[in-house]
C-alpha cells in the first residue's frame, strides 16, 4: 500500500515529519506575563536600560496599534449597530432596558468600591504626601464634559480621538440613515464593509496580545518595581478585590436572579473576550472579540450589535465605578480631605452619569479627573496614582469588558429572545476559532417580545 493509500485509509496526514504543537492563545497571554515580569525584574535589577526602553517600545507600539482602529472603529461600530435596531422588534424598549441594567450594574460597583474604601482606609500608612502628586496632563470638567460632546467640526473628533464626540456623530448618522431609509442603504452597505475591514485588521492586532504582554508588564516592572507596588499595597489590593467581588460576585447573582441563568456558562463563554481586556487593557480594542463571545452566549445577532459597542464606550464598572470612587478616598485621605456623605452621593452621580467620559480606552485619567472636580479634591492628586495606573487597568478592564457582555444576556434572556441551547453550549473557545467565522445560531431571531 502506497503512503498516499495509507494516509486516506487511516484519516491522517502522510509522512513523519514533526510538527509543532499549536499553541493556545490564553497560554501565549501566561507565557507573555511571565516573561515580561522575569524581563522587567532583570532590566531593574541589572539596570539594564536597553532592555527597559526595549519593552516600553514594543507594549507603546502594541498600545498605539489598538488606538489606530479606535476611531473609525467606534464611529462605523455605532453607525451599524443603530441601523441593526431596525431588524429587531420593540428596539426602543430593548435599547432602554439596555441602558438601565448599565445604570444598575454601575450603581452596584461605585456602592463597592466606596465601602471598600472606607473600611480599608487605602491612604493611610502609605507614606506619601501631597508633595508626590502633580497635575495631570488632560483632565475633565462637568463643563468640558456637556460642552465637548458635540464637536466643532466632523474632522477634528478623529484627529484628537475624542471617542465621546465621535459617538456623538455616529449616532446622528444612525438615527439620520434610519430616517432616510432605503435611500441610505448604499451608506449602510458601505459602513458595513468598513466595519468588518476595521474588524479583521483589529483581529491582526489582538493576535500580538502576547507580545504586548511583555512589553506592557515588563515596562511597569523595569519603571516601577515592587517598591512602589508596596506603598499601594492596600489600594491596589482594594481595586483588585472591588473589581473581583463585582466579576465573581455580582455578576453571577445578577445571572442567577435576573437571567435565571448558570453562571458558569456565561464565564465559560465569555473568557476569551475577558482574558483579552486584561492584557490589552482596552474595552474597545477588545470589541470584536467582545461581540462574537456574546453572539455565542445566544444573544440575538442584531441585539449584540448595538448593546457591545454601546457598551464599550458607557460601560466601565471597573474604571468609571469601583476605580474613582477608591481613588477618591485614597486622594482625600493623602491630602487630609474630609468626605461626607454628600460626597460619597457625589461619586455614584459621576459614575453613573460620567462612564462616558472614560471612552473604552485604556486608562481611566479623565474620569477620575472628572470625579475629583466635583468633589472640589486637589487633581494633583491624579499624579499620585499614575505610576501604578498600568497594573491597575488590567483588572478595571477586564470587568468592564465582562460587564458588556453580561448586560446584553440579562435584557435578552428577560425579554424573552436569549438562545438557551447556544448560552448552555458556549464554550471557552481560542481566540483564533473566532476569527473569520460565522456566529452560530440564527441570523436573525426576530421573537415578538412580551411585557
């Protein structure tokens, strides 16, 4: 028998060559951890400086790749999703309820992240004094904030990437073509084409998560160290347990009580989007991966559309909710601030009103500058916590992205329109069988929904 025969006889390729094991990618994102925390810490120990500024070039390079898309991505993302809520019966009460499970999921967190603080006093003990901090390079205002959404021009948004502007003039673009109606569809078609061009050369990008990995905790490692990690030690800690109580906590009682669904199968489904956030800390660079998780959870196609990419710019339980209102503490408490209850009912305000403003990117300055304007803190203050902002993000990150793949599966499954068969079989698939692929399920579940 000729080796071609056996190979068909027996199903496997002919030849013994060896081949190299497919690596899969959440093992590609620990590799990348580990790499850049033994890299950073010989870079600092060793004093190594082309090694540091080596790392800091490729996680800059990996952070700008993401920021590159960002703009086009959201305005085309938006554009889309609006005129997707045409194909979707009762759109209003979906996009309403939508926001609504935003509001309370926000209002949850920021109660978290004060009681947290509160308990925990993150600024005491920590040695650092008023003189540590210095004024941050951008900050927000309740002014800039309601003036600076409607742009000056339609040019300037996308060369300053404000993301709130833009989604600002996508959605006048939405609601403009959903007017025009067939006489927009050459601009819909268009859009779409855009979107998924835009999609597929993010995909490119989020296959070099792994090697932004290393730079990006190399660099803060090499620039930072330990020491700096300790004076932190108890507002790091608070962040990180915030933003766990809300991923592990919350969530999972929302899926149970709100849903009626198994929460694992929703972590199961959602991990790859979850694990991406965390490395790449961007909301809306992790959008498509976002998106596909949420379409296989058995959230209606048309539904997703619009509820991800709304969500990746409003919806940050991590950086506008459970971040500020810890920060808040921890600045006051630095420089000897007292906090009343007015203004802990401050800080829920601005979260819930002011997610916006954090714009899907990675960081959260503006809303915690917009947050310490209101409560008349000292914005030096921000100074204070940028150097340890990097290890920050990745948590605030990862449970934003986790909340906008949760909000869409408790809307669809109370109204009535979630694919039960497909939210039990999600699974915790590589981030590569994504890509390029169709969403399973139908194309277009169009069930009336009920009150």
């Amino acid at each position: 028998m000729s080796a071609n025969a056996a190979s068909a006889a027996t199903g496997k390729p002919s030849g013994s060559g060896f081949r190299i094991p497919k690596v899969p990618f959440w093992a590609q994102i620990i590799t990348g951890l580990v790499l850049g925390v033994l890299l950073g810490w010989l870079a600092r120990e060793q004093d190594i400086s082309w090694l540091k500024d080596t790392l800091g070039h490729i996680g800059d390079i990996f952070v700008r790749l993401l920021k590159l898309a960002v703009a086009p991505l959201v305005f085309f993302a938006i554009l889309v999703s609006i005129t997707n809520l045409r194909k979707v019966n009762n759109a209003a009460r979906l996009a309403g309820r939508t926001l609504l499970w935003f509001l309370i999921t926000s209002l949850i967190a920021v109660a978290i992240g004060i009681t947290i603080g509160l308990l925990t006093n993150p600024g005491a003990g920590t040695g650092l004094t008023p003189k540590d901090g210095k004024l941050p390079e951008a900050n927000g205002s309740w002014i800039d904030f309601l003036t600076g959404i409607v742009p000056q021009d339609v040019i300037t948004p996308f060369t300053e990437l404000n993301v709130l502007q833009i989604v600002f003039l996508a959605a006048v673009a939405g609601i403009a073509a959903l007017a025009l109606g067939e006489k927009a569809k050459p601009v819909l078609t268009f859009s779409e084409a855009v979107l998924e061009l835009l999609q597929k050369a993010l995909w490119w990008v989020i296959r070099l998560a792994p090697l932004g990995t290393v730079g990006l905790i190399g660099y803060a490692i090499a620039g930072y160290g330990w020491d700096l990690v300790s004076k932190y030690a108890t507002f790091t800690a608070d962040v990180y347990i915030g933003c766990a109580l809300v991923l592990f906590g919350v969530y999972p009682l929302l899926l149970v009580t709100a849903a009626k669904v198994n929460p694992v199968h929703f972590f199961r489904g959602a991990w790859p989007a979850i694990q991406l956030a965390f490395v790449s800390r961007s909301s809306v660079g992790t959008m498509p991966v976002t998106q596909k998780v949420t379409e296989r959870l058995g959230v209606p196609k048309e539904y997703t559309s619009f509820a991800v990419p709304f969500g990746a710019t409003t919806k940050m339980d991590g950086c506008a909710a459970i971040y500020p209102a810890l920060a808040a503490i921890f600045i006051a408490e630095i420089f000897d601030v007292q906090l009343g209850i007015q203004d802990y009912l401050l800080i829920a305000f601005v979260s819930v009103v002011g997610s916006a403003a954090t714009a899907g990117l990675t960081g959260a300055t503006v809303m915690l500058t917009l947050t310490l304007s209101t409560l008349g803190l000292p914005l030096e203050g921000v100074g204070l916590l940028m150097a340890i902002d990097p290890i920050l993000d990745m948590m605030r990150t990862a449970t934003n992205v986790a909340g906008q793949a949760l909000v869409p599966v408790i809307v669809a499954a109370r109204e009535k329109i979630l694919d039960h068969d497909a939210y039990t079989s999600a699974t915790s698939s590589p981030i590569d069988e994504f890509e390029g692929k169709p969403e399973q399920g139908p194309e277009d579940r169009r069930v009336p929904l009920t009150a």
